[in-house]
C-alpha cells in the first residue's frame, strides 16, 4: 500500500476514535439519548394508531355544519338530527368526488358521524357557529 493509502486509512480511524470518544461521553450520551426520544416522537406522531379517521375530512365536516346550520331553522322538528344528516350528505358528497364515486365504509361513516358531533360542540363552544346562526 503507498504513503496516501496509510494516511486515509489514518484520518478514517482517527474520525471513528473521535465519535467513539464523543459518544462515550457524558455530553455524547445525552445527545445520543435526544436523538433517540426524538425519533421515537417522530414515529408517534406520524404512525398513531389512535389519531381518528374523521380528522382527515375536518374541512369538510366544519363547511358541512356550517351550511346545515344556515340552511336547516331552530324550529324544524329534529333540528339536531336533520343538522347532523345534511352534514353527513355533504361529507359523504365531498368524499365521493374526492374518490372518484367511491363510497367510504360503514366504519368511516360512523367515525365521520362521530367526528360532525365533536366538531359541532367545539364550533358551538368557540364561537365558531355565531356567524352562520346569524346570516341563516
């Protein structure tokens, strides 16, 4: 092996014997263990096995409650049940054409129906709804 061929194979093990010092660190270890806790945050946040199906549709589901609410009176009998169905139609509406006509299940259904409620008592509770009540 020539003379250049040493010296790179001096600088590589040189790099590595640093890290190894750096890593075995008091210093070293805390980043190592940052680096980790925040990898695994990373993954929850991306891969959460408990994030609702509806939120995905949420957009939706907020216009839907609002033209329910402008279009449906306080006075109509089952005024909270024809809310919730006209906001319904018009996320399923928005669905099937976001999906080339494909229908969601019945599961994602259910889950977009639970996620109208939630959505509905947030925006009633934050104000969102005051405007809509409003210019109905």
């Amino acid at each position: 092996m020539d003379k250049a061929g040493k010296d790179n194979d001096m600088d590589v093990n040189a790099i590595i014997e640093a890290v190894g010092k750096f890593l075995n660190s008091s210093f070293g270890f805390a980043v190592t263990w940052a680096a980790v806790v925040g990898f695994f945050i990373f993954l929850a946040s991306k891969l959460n096995p408990f994030q609702e199906a509806w939120k995905k549709y949420e957009g939706s589901i907020i216009t839907g409650i609002k033209l329910a609410e402008k279009q449906i009176p306080d006075d109509t009998p089952n005024a909270g049940l024809a809310k919730l169905d006209a906001a319904l139609r018009f996320v399923l509406n928005a669905y099937a054409e976001a999906n080339n006509g494909k229908q969601p299940s019945a599961k994602l259904i259910e889950e977009i129906k639970q996620g109208i409620q939630i959505t509905h008592n947030d925006l009633d509770r934050f104000g969102g709804l005051g405007d809509s009540k409003a210019a109905a």
